[in-house]
C-alpha cells in the first residue's frame, strides 16, 4: 500500500505484467516526478517482495480465472487446439491448470524472477518528451548494478503439419452453440511476407467483409461472426479459423469451411476487388495506428522483439499497395497446401457428433477440456 500510495500522490502509474513469451515491468510518470517514479519502477524490477498475502490472492484470482476459462466454449476450444496442434512437450502445447498454479509458493515466483530478470534479458522502449541524451544517465543510475539473470532465452521448436486431417470434440452438454476451430501450423514470422498473409488473411476471414463472416453470418445465418487470424509468437506461428455457430448447424458450417478452404486455393482465387477492399481498410487505418504513447510503444516493441528492420512501418503503406493477387493467391497455397487441418468442435456431442463423423473429415476423438482422450 505504501507504493501504491506514493504513486497516487506523484500521479503515476508502475505496473508489472507476462505471460506467453515475455513479461514488462512498466511506469508512466508527469515529466516533473518522473525521477521519483523511476526510482520506484526500479526498485519494483529489482526487489519485488512476494509477499505471501499478496501472493495468495494473486494466486486465487489466477485460479478462478482458469476455472472460468474451462467453462467457457471458446476458451475451451482454444486450449484444446493448443494442445493437440502443438503437442505436451512444445512450450506452446503446454496447458496451465488450476492445480499448477495452486502448488506453486512465493519462493518458486521469486526463483523465477532471479533466475530470468536481468539486464541481459531485458529491452529498455521510451515513448515521452524527452531524448535519448537526457533520459540515459537517469537509466543508467536507476539500474546501476543490476545483474544478469543466469538464464537466457531459447529458440521455439517449428511445428508440423499432420498427415491426415484429425477431429475432437469435446462434449459440451446442452450448449446453444458450437465452437468451430480449424488450426494448422505455420513457419515462424518472415516481415518480408507480412503484407502478403495480412491480405491473404483480410479477405478470406480478417475482415467483416471477408469470406468466411459473409459465407456464415450474413449468408447462412448460422453465426454472429466467423474470423480467421494470425497467432504469433517468437517462434512458430499458428492459422486459426474461429466460428461460433448455432448447434443444428454445426454440419452445416464444417461443410462451408472445408468449401471455404479448398476455394481459395482452387476455383476462387482472390480477386483484385477482394483486395482493393482490404487494401483500403488497412491503409486507411494506419492513420490511427499512432495516436497514442502507449501505441507507439506498441509499435517499438513489435518492431524489437520480432527483429524488424527499422524502415519496417516507414515501407509498410507502399509495400502493401504492391501487393498482387497473384501474390495472394500463392500465399494461400503456402499456409493452405492441402486439406491436412486440425479441427476442434466443442458442442452438445449427442447432436453434433454423427453429423460430424458422416463428414468423414478425418479421424474423430473425443477429449475432455485440456485435451486428454475422454473414451
């Protein structure tokens, strides 16, 4: 409470935060105290306390958050996706659960932070009014001393594409809707084919207007919004299909789906009128991308921990008005080589379950919440 109080006294903010690939310890300050407040945001980074109470009510909050994610279909799917796309041994496969996080203490938190916080591991991003000339001696002297953290990062294993399709669902007893998730690995982030799988992605289930939300929600019905999107990380990335759809339908909009995915790289190819509208919305939102210190901070830290060149967002605009559909279209055939998806259905298994094995989309299992075979 004493931090606490001092940075509403000093009208501050110092907040500390992780998870995935990456934590931040971060603070905003008036230019007038901001020595002041750099000098608790460092002594947060260096010495937090773990303290048990804290701890413990943290670790409470953490546990019902989970539980809260397991009755949620979504959330539900996602985990199971996770799970089965990458595999238990993957960092990315690998499902906290609520009794993980119940066996851990303060001493493991603080095991944690000794053993990864350091300057070796850590990028320091200004976003303020001020210059690199005044705000660098006041950084130095806050975090003169620290040391380095013994361990370092790892590269990420790539992923693999299965050989056959593959289904599961989880039963989900009475539920209104069923969560469809269609998943498949992709190669780790190249920034040279951004604008390409950005468009790619735009047109076939990025935007409201793109395939997949026009072809369920304002065709079908059957949705209140189907996506598709870009999962990334450090390492590999993941193509992931989302669509929410009402229960006697769940055949329906797998048959849609595989329809939408064999199209794009058969008989319908992206056209150039599909990308003139992507190409607008994205370009013209670019202009709001910015308005923000924190949003510029966004951008540096992008720009940082995915090694983009330096011109990236400088070249972006131009670059993707170059764009082709041809250039598209490929990019479709390299994310979407075959049919070989993995699919997560969560849903009232006793309606859904032969609509789904007459499909014969691949071979059907039937898993619990975090994945494990449940017959």
């Amino acid at each position: 409470l004493q931090i606490a109080d001092e940075l509403d006294r000093l009208g501050a903010y110092v907040g500390a935060g992780g998870g995935g690939e990456n934590s931040t310890v971060e603070f905003s300050a008036l230019t007038p105290t901001l020595d002041q407040v750099m000098a608790i945001w460092a002594d947060v980074l260096r010495n937090p306390a773990f303290k048990e109470a804290d701890f413990k009510r943290i670790q409470s909050q953490t546990v019902q958050g989970l539980q809260a994610q397991l009755r949620d279909p979504g959330s539900v799917g996602q985990r199971v996706m996770s799970k089965v796309l990458w595999g238990d041994n993957h960092p990315y496969g690998h499902l906290v659960t609520p009794d993980e996080i119940t066996s851990l203490t303060p001493t493991d938190t603080a095991a944690f932070h000794k053993a990864w916080y350091g300057p070796n591991n850590a990028t320091l991003f200004v976003v303020g009014d001020t210059t690199l000339a005044e705000i660098t001696p006041k950084l130095e002297a806050a975090l003169k001393g620290w040391a380095d953290a013994p361990n370092k990062r790892q590269p990420v294993p790539v992923g693999a594409r299965p050989a056959k399709p593959v289904v599961y669902l989880v039963d989900r007893p009475d539920s209104a809707q069923s969560v469809i998730l269609v998943g498949s690995p992709q190669p780790p982030r190249n920034p040279a084919d951004d604008t390409r799988i950005s468009a790619f992605n735009a047109l076939f289930g990025g935007n409201f207007t793109s395939r997949v939300n026009m072809n369920l929600r304002e065709d079908k019905g059957w949705s209140y919004g189907a996506r598709s999107m870009i999962i990334s990380g450090r390492g590999p990335r993941t193509f992931l299909i989302s669509a929410p759809v009402q229960t006697d339908q769940t055949k329906g909009a797998l048959v849609e789906l595989r329809k939408e995915l064999t199209d794009i790289v058969g008989k319908r190819p992206p056209t150039n009128a599909e990308l003139n509208t992507v190409r607008t919305n994205t370009l013209l939102g670019l202009s709001s991308r910015w308005e923000t210190a924190d949003a510029v901070l966004g951008t540096l830290q992008d720009i940082s921990l995915n090694n983009l060149p330096s011109d990236y967002w400088a070249k972006y605009a131009d670059t993707y008005r170059n764009v082709t559909p041809a250039e598209v279209e490929a990019t479709a055939k390299a994310m979407i080589p075959n049919q070989n998806h993995v699919w997560v259905i969560v849903g009232d298994r006793a309606k859904i379950e032969k609509g789904i094995r007459d499909l014969n989309i691949g071979d059907v299992h039937v898993v619990d919440a975090d994945g494990n075979q449940a017959e």
